[in-house]
C-alpha cells in the first residue's frame, strides 16, 4: 500500500471518529438536558434501569472516550492504540446491539408496566401527609401540568381529592373549578415511546459509524504490521 492510501485512510479514520465523537458528545449533552428537564423518573420505576436520559449519558460518554482512542492511534500510527481502540469499539457495538434488543423488549411489554407505576404512584400520592413522597407528589403535579392531563385515566382516580395541579385555568382554588378531563397515562405513554425511539435512532446511526471505523481501522493495523511500525 503506497502512502497516498495510507494517508486516504487515515484522513478517513480521522474523520469518522471525529465524526462519532461529536455525536458522542451530542448524545451527552441531549441526556443531560433530558435528565434535568424531564420529571417523570419517580413515577415509572420499572423503567428505570433503562431510562432515555441514563442511557443516552452513559453511551455517549463511552463512545467519546473509544472515539478519541481512535483519533490518536491514527494521528500517532501507532498499532497499541487502533487495536485497543478496535477491541474496545467491537465491545461497545456488541452492547449497543444487546441495548438495541432490551428495548425492543420493553418497547412490547411497556403498556403493561406504564399503567401499574402511574396507579401506585397516584396512591402513594393520595396516602401521603403533605410533608411526605414530596418528590413522588412534585413529579406528578409536573406530569399533570406539563401534559394538561388528571389522574391516570380521567379526574375520578383521584377520588374527590383533585389536586391543583389538574385545573385548567384560574380561578383554580374555587369550588366550581374545571379539570383536565384526560388521563396522563396515553400522554405520559407516548412521551416515553417518543424518547426510546429516538434513543434508538442514536444508536443505529452511532453503530452504521463505529462499523465504517472498524473497517478502516483493520487495513491501517496492517499496513502498519507488514512495515514493522506503530510500536513508538
């Protein structure tokens, strides 16, 4: 291989891994944002484990630190680095492939969890005293604010006990009041559909990235093998 394809490569190499850093740290920054400005964590705990913002923060800062890993190993030609950065990538596709399947999994049986959270979440809320569940309480009024929804399916699951958060408009504190009359479980449902397949999305493009890195990672390793280089 003469060094104007060498140099091709790496210029390729460079690019795509900037290229998936960037998105790495785009990924960061749009699961921060989710984690600070959604408040729904307490209410869906099943979901937890997997939650958008989590998973999205947790990615991106891996694939940022594997990316850049990349970028040395080829601005330095040194093969400790593209085949550290080659295992370490080939390892973190194959979890973002099991990451793609638990929320193919989930996406199926989420109808049947979303319903028993919001449900308990709304007891908890109504058996509390006002200085207790206040983060489960605060989440809820936030949900029922931010949607213009009441209750899980309509204002009867309160019991006569509707909160503030569930009027429509001033004056809220008068006995004759209008509530929103739909419940938050099909909105607070699409919501969260919407963010795992956006997250999904992340993924896929992030995977259609790392495989063009890994392709061309494996020719440059070579051509640096067979000419007894990238050791210093």
């Amino acid at each position: 291989m003469d060094r104007s394809c060498v140099n091709c490569l790496k210029n390729l190499m460079l690019f795509l891994n900037f290229l998936c850093w960037l998105c790495g740290t785009f990924v960061v920054a749009f699961g921060v944002f989710q984690a600070i400005h959604s408040k729904f964590e307490s209410l869906v705990t099943t979901f937890w484990p997997i939650y958008p913002a989590n998973t999205l923060v947790v990615t991106g800062t891996i694939v940022t630190c594997v990316c850049y890993l990349g970028v040395l190993g080829a601005m330095k030609e040194n093969r400790c680095l593209l085949i550290s950065f080659f295992i370490l990538l080939f390892i973190l596709m194959l979890i973002e492939l099991a990451m793609a399947c638990v929320f193919l999994v989930y996406s199926r049986v989420i109808n049947t969890y979303f319903e028993k959270d919001l449900n308990q979440s709304l007891q908890i809320y109504l058996q509390s005293s006002p200085e207790e569940n206040k983060m489960i309480k605060n989440d809820f009024d936030a949900v029922q604010h931010l949607f213009k929804c009441c209750g899980v399916h309509g204002e009867e699951d309160w019991m006569g006990k509707v909160p503030i958060s569930c009027c429509v408009q001033d004056p809220c504190y008068s006995p004759s009041h209008t509530n929103w009359q739909e419940g938050c479980l099909m909105k607070l449902r699409n919501w969260f559909a919407g963010n795992y397949r956006s997250t999904g999305a992340g993924v896929v493009t992030l995977f259609i990235i790392q495989f063009a890195c890994l392709c061309f990672n494996i020719p440059l390793f070579c051509h640096f093998g067979r000419n007894g280089l990238g050791y210093s």
